[in-house]
C-alpha cells in the first residue's frame, strides 16, 4: 500500500502527462494536491520567509533557501466557499473568464469587512506558522483589524495557516479617490497582490434576469465551472455604471462585486470542483446603478 503511495507519487511528481490522460486533469489536480499537503505536513517551516512551506517548495521543484524563488502566491479576496466572475465568449463558444478580483467598488464612509485568503494555484494548501501580510492603503483608504478604530497606517495581518486573514477597509468619505490596495508579504516586501479601489454611490438594485447557460467542458473530464447569463433593463436614472454582486442563495448571505461596467448583459462563470471552494450550491445576483465618486464636477453656468 504505501509502496504504491509512494510510487504513484513519484509520478506524480515526474511524468505529469501521462497522468493527466490515465486519470483526467481533475483527478489529476486532486493527486497532486494531497501528495503536496503530505510534504507541507513533513516539512511545515519557511526557512526563506517567503510565504511557501519548505516541504510544498521541495515538492515543486523549488528552492526554500531562497526568497526569490516559490510557487506564486495570489490572494483571494472576495469569496464566500465561492467564486464567481465575469466571463465573455471567444469565438469559439468557449467561456474566457475576467477575473474581476482586481476591483473593489466601495461606498465612502462605510466600514466594509474583508475575508480573504491566499492560495496557490487550485488547491487547498497550509501556510507557514507566522506568515504575515502587509497591507498598504492608498491616500484615500484606511484600513484595520476587524473591529477596531481606522488610522492611515499600513496594516500588519497574521494568516491562518488555511491562508485566511481578515480585515476591515473604509474609503474616505471627505476625499473619496481611486487608489491601489497593496498586499505585501511583511517579511520579504514582495507584492503579492494589488486591487483598485473604487469609490462609487449605489442607487436601488435590479433583479436581473437569469438564466444558466450549460456548456460542455473545455477540456474532456473537466468541470470546473457553472455559467449563468444575466440580463436586466437598464434603469430611467443618471449612472455611470453597473456593479454585478453575487450570493450564496440563502438568508443573510453576504454579497460580493464580481464585475462592474457598463454593459447590459452578462455571462457570470462560478468556480467548482476547486478544492479550496466548498460552496458548489446555488447563486443568486443583483445589479446596482452606480455613480463613481467623487462625481465630475459638471460646469456651472451661472
Ligand atoms: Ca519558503
């Protein structure tokens, strides 16, 4: 038995396409995924301070004695067991999809609280004891921990070692502007992650209407995703765009942005069968009319 374990994940580890067609990319990613957690229980520590167990850096093939080299880490900052995003169709039929992570449309003046985590590729994966991110603010934003008073420093937050932190962000209500988030790893000063920060005023929302749209998969034995087409009346009142917000569909779920323009339908594409999301269940979408802030002044005549 373990002989076999072992074997396979040799395999795993060497000849990747043969894998790929035996077992499909799916069952294949899953393979991957927990020989990689086996070697990140081993080998828990980061001797480089880069983000990356020194057992997950062996696994790759990379060097954990040297901060500049480790498997990429992103930051995953909107989701809820889920994510969700825009998508538009090539030519071809096939769903391409934005990742709408980059964006964050914020009311001035009002605390919003942030759930995030980091994560490489995939999979689910465990963080080094320690691992800590440093987030940045622009001018106009402030940031906290949960719960506590605003200032304008930058932020210190601990990750868990499922790669989740938390933290609370307000946009200026007297100088509302455009800015960058940054996420840094505190240890290193390596930028991880950047987000725009809209500031912007809601109107009423709109119940678009929806449809799922069932596509085959992309690649044979992949089902990676769930696609709704959403279309909506553009509403009689003055805005400048529209923001797409997505739920779980239950009671009190929270609601995030997964795109925002100015367009009046839209094919919105959930993640599945990613380890690190759990929620597979039902949707559900709302469409707010918003104004960018600060508005552009318009001008006076008299
Ligand atoms: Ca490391």
């Amino acid at each position: 038995m373990i002989i076999g374990y072992l074997v396979l994940g040799l395999l795993v580890w060497k000849d990747q396409l043969a894998l790929w067609r035996v077992l499909g990319i799916t069952r294949y990613y899953r393979l991957k995924a927990s020989y990689a957690r086996a070697t990140e229980f081993l080998l828990p520590g980061d001797t480089d301070g880069d983000g990356v167990t020194d057992g997950f850096e062996l696994f790759w093939g990379s060097n954990p004695k040297d901060p500049d080299k480790h498997p990429a880490i992103d930051i995953e900052w909107r989701h809820d067991g889920f994510s969700a995003k825009s998508a538009f169709r090539s030519k071809g039929g096939t769903p391409v999809g934005v990742n709408a992570n980059f964006f964050l449309a914020a009311v001035p003046g009002q605390r919003i609280q942030l759930q995030a985590r980091t994560a490489m590729g995939d999979t689910l994966h465990s963080f080094p004891k320690g691992f800590q991110l440093l987030i940045t603010p622009p001018a106009s934003t402030q940031v906290t921990a949960r719960g506590r008073k605003f200032n304008p420093a930058p932020l210190v937050v601990p990750v868990s070692r499922d790669g989740s932190f938390a933290f609370d962000l307000m946009v200026s209500m007297e100088t509302p502007a455009r800015g960058e988030l940054v996420f840094e790893n505190a240890a290193t000063s390596e930028v991880l992650h950047e987000v725009q920060i809209v500031p912007i005023s809601r109107q009423a929302e709109v119940i678009p209407h929806v449809e799922r749209l069932d596509l085959p998969p992309t690649v044979p034995g992949w089902s990676h995703a769930r696609h709704w087409i959403l279309s909506w009346l553009t509403p009689a009142t003055t805005f400048d765009a529209v923001l797409i917000e997505a739920a779980r569909d239950v009671e009190g779920a929270p609601w995030f942005g997964v795109d925002m323009g100015q367009m009046s339908k839209e094919t919105i594409t959930q993640v599945i069968d990613k380890p690190s999301l759990s929620y597979n269940g039902p949707l559900k979408f709302r469409v707010i009319p918003i104004s960018y802030e600060p508005r552009t002044k318009t001008a006076k005549t008299q």
